[in-house]
C-alpha cells in the first residue's frame, strides 16, 4: 500500500512538471512572437491578390482581370494602357 502511494506522488509529481513545462513553454512562444507590422501585413495581402490578377489585351487597350474563386471577378482598364500616354507631356 505504501509503495502505491509512493508511485502515485511520483506520476502526480511528474504530471505538474510536465504541465509546468507545458506552461512556460507557451509563456516563452508568445513572448517571443513578433506581431506584424502594417506594412508586412500589406505586402502579404498584396503578393497574394497579385496571383489573381492577370493582364491581357482587347481591341488595342490593356485590361487587368481580377478572379478569385471565393470573392468573384473583376475587370479594370489598366492605368498603364498606351491610350494614357500623352505624347510630348511634362508627365512623360
């Protein structure tokens, strides 16, 4: 009886360190996350919209066509299309 009782302080003993262990372990990897800044955060919602976008041309102008599965299709002339150019501008 006595060496059950001995056994049972020892598993009981060995549960806390682990949980213990589990604890500090979590403690530690929350600490050391680092959030991300806003900055990070926008270049990677940008790299992953830019794998949707594909550029094509109809009729002369240039288009940028927006296709997600999830949220839908979108269409937009391309601000970089030739028929922006203004020849012999100070924009140039």
């Amino acid at each position: 009886m006595l060496n059950r009782l001995i056994t049972m302080q020892r598993i009981a003993k060995a549960i806390f360190l682990v949980a213990l262990l589990f604890i500090v372990a979590m403690i530690g990897l929350a600490i050391s996350c680092k959030p991300a800044t806003h900055a990070e955060w926008q270049e990677l919602h940008d790299k992953e919209c830019a794998s949707h976008i594909t550029k094509f041309n109809y009729e002369g102008h240039t288009y940028l066509l927006y296709n997600d599965g999830d949220i839908g299709v979108g269409i937009a002339h391309d601000a970089n299309c030739d028929c922006f150019y203004i020849p012999n501008s100070d924009y140039d």
